[in-house]
C-alpha cells in the first residue's frame, strides 16, 4: 500500500471514548510523520475545538474543521475556507425554527445558539467552546458562516435529514457526525473536497491517501481516499459501504492500522 497522506476523524475515531488520545496513537503518527506520511485531522468541530487534539498530536501537516469547511496550518494560519451565504444560512435557520429545532453556528472559538436547554449544556461540554445565547439567528447572521448545525433526538434527525434533503436538494452539503446532529455546510465542503484541496497543496495524489471514519460526515473522504477503513464501532449505515474495518477507537484502532498495515506491512484484524 502505497501512502503519502492519513486522514482520520476525531470523535468516535482516533478519539477514544473519554475523549482522550493514547500514548501509542500519538508514537505511530510521530513514526508515521516521520516516513514522510502527512498526518491530516479531519472533523465536524471548529478550529478551536480541535486544536487540543491537534496539539496532542503534535505532527499533523494541516487539518480540516467543520466538515471541510476549512482547512488550518498548524500553526491555525486559515489555508482553505468555503462558507454558506447569508441567505442561505438565514434559510437553514429558518427551516429548523419552522420545526422547533434548537439550531447554532460557529466563530472559530464559540458557537451562538437559540435557546437555553440541555442540548446548548452538553455541546459546550462535548467541543470544549463557549456557548453566547443570541435567539433567533435569522437575526444573528449578519456575515456567510461555515456551519449550522440542528440537534435533537436520533429518531428525530433521521427524519429531519430526509426532509432537509428533500427541501435543500444540492444547495447546501447536509450530513450528521452523530446520531443526534444535523449538520449544515457549503455545497462544496465535505471533508472529501478538502482533502483533495489538501492532496493538491501538500503534493499527494488521492490514490496514496489512507483515511479512518466512523459517521456519514466521514463517508466522502473514506470514498475518495485510495484507501478508506471504517471503525469496528461505526455507524451500520456507513458499515454498509464495504469498507474495511479496523479494530474501535477504544481499542486505538487507526494506530493499530498503520502500525500494522502501513510501518510494519503485517496484518491487521
């Protein structure tokens, strides 16, 4: 297997479950960096919320935010950044206030949210930023933005994706990292699109890129990578592609892949 580049998802992915990242995963990324592999985070959270990780790290060549909204050096110099228009934002937030949906956006290093509940609570503990309370973001979006993203039960999303794909067709890039997300980008921003913006700034071809997801926000770049693996602890409907499967984030699984598929060329199971 030929790589050049490594792209992985955060939450649920390289992420164990308490959020935490092992001694090990960050040995092999050094290891792998070191070959000359570029480390590549890619995630729903915004640039603030990610860098922890990406410090943790400690050897990425750039990362993505908000599902490919973005692209950041590691330095968090902005490399790379599409954006939904006012009127297309003011439409989304509408859409999920027709349907009484809590609804926020972003800044880099705060996310602005419509009404005080339990989902506000938990998502500022989850992301680690600061949440402002501005009510209706009809009003609040003054300027294009990365993201909008709805939250409610997963019964719910399921729903609501089907109808927001119904009413949005290709105007906007819909997905969910999480069962209870609804997550509302720019047309052009997947985390596939940004990472053929990275393949091109960084020198990679998308054949020689090796990439990990659990979610369907993931199911672009495990397509468009030479090589996409899906968690053992992945949603069904992204297991259902066919893509191979590596061990659960638990268990450190993207390590354990590149360690043994990548440095060592063993097996993997």
């Amino acid at each position: 297997m030929q790589v050049k580049a490594i792209a992985f998802d955060l939450d649920d992915t390289l992420l164990r479950s308490d959020a935490t990242v092992s001694d090990y995963t960050v040995e092999v990324l050094h290891r792998a960096a070191q070959r000359g592999i570029h480390i590549i985070p890619a995630s729903g959270r915004t640039r603030d919320s990610m860098w922890a990780t990406v410090q943790r790290i400690g050897c990425a060549s750039c990362f993505l935010s908000c599902n490919g909204s973005e692209v950041w050096s590691p330095e968090r110099q902005l490399l790379m950044q599409e954006l939904l228009s006012v009127e297309q934002a003011h439409e989304v937030a509408q859409f999920a206030r027709e349907r009484g949906i809590y609804c926020q956006t972003y800044a880099v290093d705060r996310f602005f949210y419509t009404v005080e509940n339990q989902w506000a609570a938990s998502y500022a503990k989850m992301s680690s930023l600061p949440g402002e309370y501005v009510g209706d973001l009809t009003t609040f979006i003054q300027k294009p933005v990365t993201k909008i993203l709805m939250m409610d039960d997963p019964e719910r999303i399921a729903v609501l994706l089907q109808e927001a794909q119904a009413h949005f067709g290709d105007r906007v890039s819909l997905t969910c990292s999480k069962p209870y997300f609804l997550e509302c980008n720019p047309k052009l921003a997947t985390k596939g699109n940004g990472l053929r913006w990275c393949a091109r700034h960084l020198g990679f071809r998308m054949d020689e890129l090796l990439a990990f997801g659990d979610s369907l926000n993931d199911v672009s770049m495990l397509e468009a990578a030479g090589t996409g693996v899906a968690m053992r602890n992945a949603r069904e409907d992204v297991k259902a592609f066919g893509f191979p499967q590596c061990r659960t984030n638990d268990e450190d699984g993207v390590a354990r892949y590149i360690d043994e598929m990548i440095l060592s060329g063993g097996s993997c199971i």
